[in-house]
C-alpha cells in the first residue's frame, strides 16, 4: 500500500501540504483531485522522492518500481515499438545479454519465461494501438512524429512497464475521445496501484475505485467513483452547516446568560460555569467556498436560419482531399457534437467551418453577418507569452477602456493579479481560460471548440457546460469528455470513411461501438471488398516474421549449449543427481519456450503470406 503519514511541504515559504496522511490500498485504483493550484503535480513529485517533505513520512512496499509520464519521449530514429520495449529495461537487459555459461543462459531462459517476454511485443502494439498507432506507425521512428503524439509513446512505454504503482498526470491531455476511452478501461483494468489526477469525470466515474481529495492543504480519502464522493462531500457540508448554526445557537445562549448574570452574585458561579463551556467548546468550521469559477459569453444577435448551409462541399490539404460530399446545415440553436476516430478529419472539418480552409468543389453558404469564434488547443500555446491578458484584450480592443476590459477578463475567471501576470506564468488553466475569451471577444453566431477543456479542472468544466447551454449562438464540439459531450450536445455527426454524416444512435451507443470488436456482416450481405495490403504493412508483417525468426536462433543457441552441459558424463554420477533434475528441469522451460517461439514464428509467416498472396 501507499502510506502518508503526517505529511507537510512548502514552496516559498507557501504551505501546499500540512500535517495530512491518507493511505491507498494496494491494487486500488485512485482519482486524485481537487482545484488547479492545490498541489496535486507536488505531491506526485514528492511520492517519486523528487521533492523533500518539510515533515512526515511516505511509505511503499519494499522493491515497490514507481512509474510516470514525465516528459515526452524524444525524437530518436528507434521505431515507436522497440521505444516502448525498452520501456521494460529488466527484459532488455536478458535480450541482449551474452554469455556462454549454461547456468546463466539457464537463468535468462527461466526468467524470460516468468516475465512473458514472449509477448511482449504483442502486448506493446496492442497499448500502442489502443493510443491510437497503426501498425505501420508503430515501425516507424519516433522523429516522425510530433509532440502531442511522441507523449502518447511515453504513456504507452509507461502503461507497457507495468510498474506497481502508476502515476498519471492529466493522462488524457493527449488523447482523443478514441484514446480516452481505451485508456479509462485499460486502467480500470490496470494489475496494480494506479493514482491519476483527472479532471475528466467519464474516467473518474468508470475507472477509478476510490477519491484522493486535496483542499486547504489536507487530504481526504472517499470509496467509490467521482459522482459518489461528490454528493457525499455535499451531504457532509450541508451537515456541518446545519451543526455549526446549531453550536452559534447554543453559543449565543450561553454567552447571552453570562452577559446576564456575570454581575450578580447569586448567579456568578452558573455564570462563571458557562465561561468556561465556552471556552472548551471546539468550533465547527465548515470547508470554506473556493470563488466560483464562470465564463461569460457575449450574447450574438439572432440570424435567420440556416447560418450555415453546405451542398456537395469537399476539403482538404493541397492535393489530397480529406472529407467531400458534405451536404449539410447549421442553425444558430444546434448544439453538434463531432464524433470520430482520430484522422478522420474533425479538425478539418472545424477549420472549414471556422473558415480557416477553403472548400474544394460544391458549395459553402453562411450568412452575411455571421461570425465565428474558434478555439483549439495549439491557439493556447500561440498566445503571447510575454504579454500580460489585458495586453491581449487592448490589441484586440484598443477603443474599449481598461476598465470594461478587465470586467471582461474576470468574467472568465482571470482576474486582477491575473490580468496583469504575463502569459508565460499562467497556468494552462487560465490561458485556456484566455484562449477562450479571446474566440468569444466577438459575440460569435457559431462557437467551435477543438478539446475546450484541456487544463480546466472539474469546476472550471462544469462553468463551462453551464456557459455552453445558456449561449444562444451554434456550437460545434470535438471533445474527448464524454460528460461534456452529454451535457452540451444535442446533435451528434459522424466524421468517417471521407464524409460526415448524422449519427442517430446516442454516445453511449458510440461508446459501446468504439470499445467492442465489430461483429460479422449478417448473411446476405455482400461481403466487403478485401483491400491488398499496403507495401507499408507488408513491410511490417516481413519485419515481425524476421524477429520471430531471430528469437527461434536465440532459443535454439541456448538449448544446443544447454545440451552440451547435459552431454557431460560427469553430471550423470551418483553425487550429481540433484544437480543434474535440475539442469534437466531447466531444459524442459528452454524446450517449451522454444515450443512456442516456433508457434509465434509459424503464425508471422503465415499472415506475411497471405497478405503477399493477396
């Protein structure tokens, strides 16, 4: 288990953490939350032993391997896979050591077989794909890649070591919807201890088993998903609210008899009695209200309908078109959620919308009047970051005074220190919080939101759903929070195979669909059209059949010196025996690992001349 015990730390003379502890079961699965600022990044550097506690203690199993994404993955020519592979530096190490000694060559055999090194590259595409890598990325170098998806290798090496206790900060930052889900119920699955900060209550409600809560300084351990430990906070709120008016009763009684009869000597010794109940009683404090987080969106004028019209449209990048035949419409009060594997082209259909790229063939009709505000994540890091957020609003709004402009700022949650804190200092909270002022500065008829939520924590998402639904302009949503998607959207389009067209089924259903095997067509439907496989798969099945092949060498070299050692007449006399069953026993492992390296071998080759043949 994970013990902390009386633990404190300060940064600057500032108390993050004071005299708290809280212990985590072994094998649970735990949300670590609490508002942006509070702590929680400190506290899992603190669990890593990055940072020293000022008092306290920080307690593991012996041997306990602590794993985390820290940083993303560098731009190597070492292919995506062979990247998480290594991540396992324990089977790295046994792969490429070399030694002719049969007892050790014995030893590595043995403990290859333990840690099921056989399949490890398996299960290392299968982490990877469930990120979001095809096949083909997956041999590909990691320089190939930029850095949003260079953290999903990270995270994949990290989910592939399999440490025993997991450290996730805000793992879902990078992923898309697709991503999101895989990992929430890889977790939920996870072997071992996993502690995650999430501010994502889809992951929190169906992965997790139990709450680390962070406020004023302290933490709290609640059982059970997000939701659950929400209502429970909230009954145990209202209940201290209710005692603590009921003490200020009792309080105002007992001081009011003392104010009454303190003077008087037949009442002074009840009196002096009731001074010292007051002293001894220990108030009830109720956790303070942390200021209300809120966004304010401008209010458009109405537009007739439809603001938005698209009749055989198509878009793309240079030559390559990505998504064509979009005949569809957009009214001021749609509420569109776009759903789709990563690729598909949502982001390019966003910037088509937000008028960013310009339709190929077909026609785009929007109102004369319209405009459009649009977010997405690689605007936040555009901003400015020597310039304060009021330098940001007087450039786009010289003529309004300072005044209307920092009322603007603090309807976004940024206020006076804020406002006048360069960007670089900001948290990614507040400039996403910036970002998004920014692309409603204008009133806009029609909101995009490419991943809004990103770096928002969970009040900060909720302001947000309540500004969303109160905004009388579109909103056209790519999310990977599914709570989000299900409070705001009433429409939901799928981006798929080149086209986006309505989906009718609800996200649940979607859910459900991106997390199950497709099943077989039904009979009588024509079967599809087997496509050939590209010389970029081809390429790979050649690549796993030529491993599976290296790795019956390697076996075959250590049964052949294995064999020697048995050859020796000497290991056959009567003192041997005991050595010799075990030299024997070893033989059988090495026999049937080479059993199934074969098998591995057999089925690569198989796929490789299939997919040749085809």
């Amino acid at each position: 288990m994970l013990k902390l015990t009386d633990i404190s730390y300060s940064v600057e003379g500032r108390p993050l953490l004071e005299h708290t502890s809280a212990v985590i079961p072994t094998g649970h699965k735990v949300g670590l939350v609490g508002r942006n600022g509070t702590g929680k990044t400190t506290l899992f550097r603190l669990i890593r032993g990055e940072l020293t506690l000022d008092t306290g203690e920080i307690e593991l199993p012996s041997g306990a391997r602590i794993g985390g994404v820290a940083q993303e993955v560098p731009g190597s020519d070492t292919t995506l896979l062979d990247t998480v592979l290594e991540a396992d530096t324990e089977r790295a190490a046994l792969m490429a050591e070399e030694t002719e000694d049969p007892a050790r060559i014995a030893e590595i055999q043995t403990r290859l077989t333990d840690i099921d090194a056989w399949s490890a590259e398996a299960r290392a595409s299968s982490i990877l794909k469930g990120l979001g890598f095809t096949d083909a990325e997956q041999r590909m170098p990691c320089s190939a890649f930029s850095g949003g998806w260079r953290m999903r290798v990270a995270l994949a090496a990290v989910l592939f070591a399999q440490p025993d206790l997991l450290l996730l900060d805000e793992p879902t930052n990078y992923l898309d919807l697709e991503g999101a889900l895989w990992l929430e119920s890889y977790i939920a699955k996870y072997p071992h201890t996993v502690l995650i900060v999430s501010h994502d209550r889809g992951l929190l409600n169906r992965a997790v088993t139990g709450i680390l809560h962070l406020e004023n300084k302290g933490l709290t351990y609640w059982s059970g998903p997000y939701d659950q430990f929400a209502r429970q906070r909230a009954e145990r709120r209202a209940n201290l609210i209710a005692q603590a008016k009921k003490q200020d009763a009792q309080r105002a009684h007992l001081q009011s008899f003392v104010d009454r009869f303190k003077a008087k000597a037949s009442k002074a010794k009840q009196a002096q009695s009731r001074v010292k109940m007051l002293e001894k009683m220990e108030t009830i404090r109720v956790p303070e209200d942390a200021a209300r987080t809120v966004f304010t969106f401008p209010e458009p004028e109405e537009l007739s309908p439809p603001i938005v019209a698209m009749e055989g449209a198509a878009v793309g990048y240079g030559e390559r078109t990505v998504l064509s035949k979009l005949s569809l419409r957009i009214d001021q009060d749609d509420r569109i959620a776009l759903l789709g594997r990563n690729g598909e082209g949502k982001s390019t259909f966003s910037k088509l919308l937000a008028g960013k790229l310009e339709t190929r063939g077909g026609q785009v009709v929007a109102s004369n009047k319209l405009r459009v505000g649009y977010f997405a994540q690689h605007q936040v890091d555009e901003l400015r970051v020597e310039e304060t957020p009021l330098q940001h609003l007087l450039r786009e709004r010289p003529e309004e005074g300072q005044a209307k402009l920092r009322a603007r700022l603090a309807g976004f949650g940024l206020m006076a220190a804020q406002a006048e804190t360069v960007v670089g200092r900001l948290s990614g909270g507040q400039k996403a919080r910036l970002s998004l002022l920014l692309a409603t500065l204008h009133a806009p008829h029609m909101l995009i939101l490419d991943e809004p939520t990103n770096h928002l924590d969970i009040e900060s998402r909720e302001a947000l759903v309540e500004a969303l639904t109160a905004y009388s302009g579109a909103v056209v949503l790519v999310s990977h929070d599914m709570h989000l998607l299900s409070m705001v959207a009433d429409r939901l389009w799928l981006v798929k195979d080149g086209r986006v067209t309505p989906y009718d089924e609800d996200l649940e259903s979607y859910r459900r669909m991106l997390l199950t095997p497709e099943k077989p067509k039904g009979e009588g439907k024509p079967k599809p059209k087997v496509e050939r496989p590209s010389r970029d798969q081809i390429l790979a099945l050649r690549s796993e059949a030529r491993k599976c092949e290296e790795r019956v060498k390697t076996i075959e070299q250590m049964r052949d010196k294995l064999a020697k050692k048995l050859s020796d007449p000497a290991l056959y006399e009567d003192d041997k025996v005991g050595e010799l069953e075990v030299w024997n026993k070893k033989y059988a492992e090495l026999m049937e690992g080479l059993g199934r390296a074969e098998a591995m071998w057999m089925a690569a080759m198989e796929k490789l001349e299939k997919a040749e043949a085809a």
